[in-house]
C-alpha cells in the first residue's frame, strides 16, 4: 500500500519495544555519528526498522541517507505492503530537537511522514517525534507498546525529585515566614492604655 503523500502526518506514534532496542542498538554502534533509517508499519503500530548508511560528509552533525539503500528499502516496504510511518536519525549530542538542516531536508523530502530524533543518555533511549510541514513544526507524542511508556520527555523528573523540589520549597516558605515574624516590630504595649 503506497503511502499517500496528501494525508496528514500520523499525530502519535506507537512503537513495539523491539523497535526502540534496535535503534537503540544502531546508536551505539555509532556513538559519534548520526544513524539513520526508516520506521515503517501502520499508524497503529510500527513494527519494522530499517537502519540506512549515512552518506552526510559530516557525520557527528548531520546524515543524508544513501540513495541506493534508500531506493532498496523503499521497494522492501513497498512489498511488505506496509506503509512508511516514520524517519529517524540520531543526534550525538542527545538533543532532541530538529536543526535546521534536518527542518529544510526533512520538510521538503518527507512532509508526510513524523520524523524521530533520538538520543542516549546514561544508558536510556530519547526518543522525540515531529511532524515537519510548510516550516510548520510540532511534536507528536511516541508511545511504546501502546502503554504510556514514554522515552520523549529527558526534563521528565522522577517522583522522587519531585517530591524533593516541592519539599523544598515548603522548607523556604517556613523560613521565610520565620524570618517575617522575626523582623516584625515588637507587640505594642496595651497594658498602659494612658502611655
Ligand atoms: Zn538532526
């Protein structure tokens, strides 16, 4: 089934875990280079990863996918009857967010399809998706075994570091009360009411 170029972008993604693994895996092999490639499925379900060799002459800050691997999986895809769902391409740096390169290629070549950056970061997998249309760009939410697991958000704080910061803040509010009482004037006397 061929994709259809005039249909909006898909507006979440969903990804089986075996997908993230092999990107993830594709990443480490290449630490220092961004990899890229294909994700293609349905919109409910991306199921297959094809890793394409980056052909970019500068491959720490950009990738360009080679034309002849490109050609052979867009065939493969074609066959399987799939449709292309999502392209993916890593940033060395961990960020996440699209440069302009990858806004002015991507848009241009692929406006109907999300594009997923992804990052590693102390042994986990960023991951975060964009849709790019007439240098609109949004995010678009990855959802990994259709639970709200989500690799997308590296701000996210665990429970713990939230509880910490609002503790926190509850402990600067009492000292701050504290202190306010303290720099109040004293009570006036009201025992002598012909002082
Ligand atoms: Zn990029």
């Amino acid at each position: 089934m061929p994709n259809n170029i005039d249909a909006p972008p898909p507006r979440a993604l969903y990804i089986s875990r075996e997908v993230a693994v092999q990107i993830a895996k594709q990443a480490d092999a290449h630490p220092n280079e961004e990899v890229c490639g294909l994700l293609a499925g349905n919109t409910q379900n991306i199921t297959q990863v094809f890793p394409i060799a980056n052909d970019a002459p500068v491959k720490s800050s950009s990738f360009q996918m080679n034309a002849a691997e490109l050609l052979r999986v867009l065939k493969q895809i074609d066959l399987s009857e799939n449709d292309i769902i999502a392209t993916y391409h890593s940033h060395p740096n961990g960020k996440l967010i699209v440069s302009k390169q990858d806004i002015t290629a991507l848009g241009q070549n692929w406006p109907h399809v999300c594009h997923v950056v992804v990052g590693r970061q102390a042994g986990a997998l960023l991951m975060k998706a964009w849709t790019i249309q007439n240098q609109d760009i949004s995010s678009v939410p990855i959802l990994v075994d259709k639970r709200k697991v989500r690799f997308d958000d590296p701000q996210r704080l665990s429970k713990a570091q939230q509880v910490a910061i609002i503790l926190a803040a509850v402990i600067t509010i009492m000292i701050l009360i504290a202190l306010a009482v303290t720099l109040l004037p004293p009570p006036p006397d009201l025992t002598n009411p012909f002082r």
